[in-house]
C-alpha cells in the first residue's frame, strides 16, 4: 500500500500528478473518499476523471467511498460511478441519514466486478439480520424525508461550528458549504494535549488527527443533537483557553 498526501496547504485537494508519482507496474487500485474524510472536501468531478484515466492506463481501478457525497442532498444523487467502468463506488445509510445502526450499504460497480462481489458477500456476510434489511427497506423508501431532516440539522450544526470558529484565533480550518465534518489545525504544536485535556477533564471527545497521520489537527462532527454540539464547542474553546 502507498499513500499520497492531501495537504491543509492545498486545501486537502486531490493532485492526480502526485497520484501518479505513487502508481506503479503492481497497482490495481486507488482509492479516494469523496467527500474527504476527515476534512469534507469534495473533488469535482474533472479531478476524479484525471484519476480515472491514471488507473485506466495500468489497467487499475479507482473505488470512490461516497459515504459522506450524499450530505449534497442532489436529486439525483451525484456520483462518480458514473464517470467510467474503471470506478467502483461504496455508499450506506450510515453518515448523510444517521441510521448506522441497520448497517445498510451498497457498492455499485461494472455488471461482471459486482456479480464477483455478489458471490463473495454470499460467502462473508451469508446471514445478515433480516429486521435490520426490513427496516432498511421502509427507510429507502421515504429517503427523501429523512434527507430532509438530516439537512436541516447539517446546514444548522454548520452555522454554529462557523460562529465558534469565528471566535477562535488559535485554530486554522478548511470550511467546507456541506458535510458533516470539518478537520481544525491548532496553530502551535499538535493536538494531543487538547484531546486528552477534553477527554480526561471536560468528558468531550473529538477524533485526533494522530488517527489520519495529521497530528496537528482534531475532527468535529456536526450530526449530532444541535444542543450536545454547543456544549461541546463550549467545552472546546474553555479547553483550548486553559492550554494557553
């Protein structure tokens, strides 16, 4: 496995030219989360074909993570499995519509690579709950609604996060319009005391960027209660002004 770099420099962009500098003879696949998990980045679609064609020419394929694409809220829901056969994309019900608990997901692929797919799930997942697929089902069904709902409180959570941001001069952030995370860099040093300063004393957690090799940085996410995610900005910044 070889990773390449999405910079906070470079507003975490994909650079197909760096993607390719990692490709070689043995490459079969590259892989990307669009939005960009852990900053909520999107990659527009040019980007994604450049990509596209470097796998085309190894013979390679590109598997796009769509989990977090759907907090766009596009009828119709935009994709990348639409731009070539070389792209594999895996999605769920799990971010944009909270319901991580049917453990409901989908992978949408060339008619051959999914019937492969098929066979193998047989084998790896041969007895699912099947409650949890009934429910799955009825949800699918009203999707719209619960598309709704969950934007609401998205486009809410993100008001709130951007005015605490507004307040804090120790903090750099890329801000994404859509989403449900955004990924903070503490000016000075890395963000290890600040995790554990919010863990041990004020019972907050945030993700550390230590987990996405970023050390600097900590993950928020915003699609929770609107009323826990205040008290936890609260929480936050007496954090960040008590390690000052």
């Amino acid at each position: 496995m070889k990773r390449f770099q999405r910079r906070f420099e470079d507003g975490f962009r994909i650079s197909p030219a760096e993607i390719e500098r990692t490709l070689g003879p043995r490459t079969r696949l590259i892989v990307i989360t669009n939005f960009h998990n852990p900053s909520g980045v999107l990659t527009d679609d040019d980007t994604l074909k450049e990509v596209g064609e470097l796998a085309t020419k190894r013979n390679a394929r590109v598997l796009v993570d769509e989990v977090y694409l759907q907090m766009l809220f596009a009828e119709p829901p935009r994709t990348a499995f639409h731009l070539g056969n070389q792209f594999v994309v895996t999605s769920s019900l799990t971010k944009a519509f909270g319901l991580s608990g049917l453990r409901c997901g989908w992978i949408l692929a060339e008619p051959e690579i999914a019937r492969r797919m098929w066979l193998l799930n047989d084998l790896f997942a041969a007895t699912p709950v099947h409650a949890g697929e009934r429910l799955s089902v009825v949800a699918l069904k009203q999707l719209s609604g619960i598309a709704e709902r969950a934007q609401t409180r998205l486009d809410s959570n993100r008001e709130t996060l951007n005015r605490f941001l507004d307040t804090r001069n120790d903090l750099e952030v890329i801000r994404p319009p859509f989403g449900s995370i955004m990924f903070p860099r503490v000016k000075q040093g890395t963000a290890e005391r600040l995790c554990n300063l919010l863990q041990e004393k004020y019972e907050t957690s945030v993700v550390p960027g230590s987990f996405f090799e970023m050390p600097a940085h900590f993950r928020v996410g915003l699609g929770g209660d609107s009323e826990t995610l205040a008290e936890g900005l609260d929480r936050l910044g007496e954090a960040l002004d008590e390690l000052v």
